[in-house]
C-alpha cells in the first residue's frame, strides 16, 4: 500500500467515528491491518486537521489530546467537550467509555 491509498484509509475510518466517540492511532492502524503503523496514522492525521474530518476524535491509546496542538479555534479539547466527552488537561475522563473501535465496531 502507497502513502497516498494509506492516508486516503485512514481518512475513511476518521469519517466513520461516532460523534462523542474517540479511537486511537493504534486502533485505526489495527483495523487497516498494519498493526505497528500508529505513527503513520498521526502522519496522515496531521493532513486531516485543516480538512471537514472530525479529526479531534484520534488520540493516544491513554486517551491523551496528543495532536492538540495542530487544531486552531476551536482547540481539540474544546471540540470534544462540545460532544459531551470530559476532558482535563489534555486527557479524557473515562476513556474507555467513549472509546470506538473500528476493528470491532466496523466488522463484517
């Protein structure tokens, strides 16, 4: 798989997150089927934040707002708070309750 028909399947899965839900880099990886490529989602992610994907909705598999610092106004955090999601100091509260993951969620 090029960069480019990479980039374009992770911005596919980024679509399909449920508003209020988050998932992780490893999560849309995993699903992608290339497991150790997390770094590569946040590569691509960093195209998506200047687009019309809920970008804000990828974090760190702690649940930490760690691409907050590529979104303008509206910040991440306050993006994510807008959809009902708690977030203290770059961190969600109950991650797992908020958590979506494509390779169960998107499954055949």
């Amino acid at each position: 798989m090029n960069r480019s028909d990479f980039f374009r399947d992770v911005s596919e899965v980024v679509m399909l997150i449920p508003y209020g839900r988050v998932t992780t880099y490893g999560a849309i990886a995993e699903y992608l089927g290339t497991k150790s490529s997390a770094r590569m989602v946040g590569y691509a992610m960093h195209a998506l934040v200047a687009g019309e994907y809920p970008a804000h909705r990828v974090v760190n598999r702690s649940g930490q707002l760690t691409g907050h610092i590529h979104f303008q106004n509206p910040g991440m955090a306050d993006r994510l708070i807008a959809e009902g999601i708690t977030v203290i100091e770059n961190q969600i509260v109950d991650f797992n309750k908020h958590f979506w993951n494509p390779f169960i969620e998107l499954s055949v």
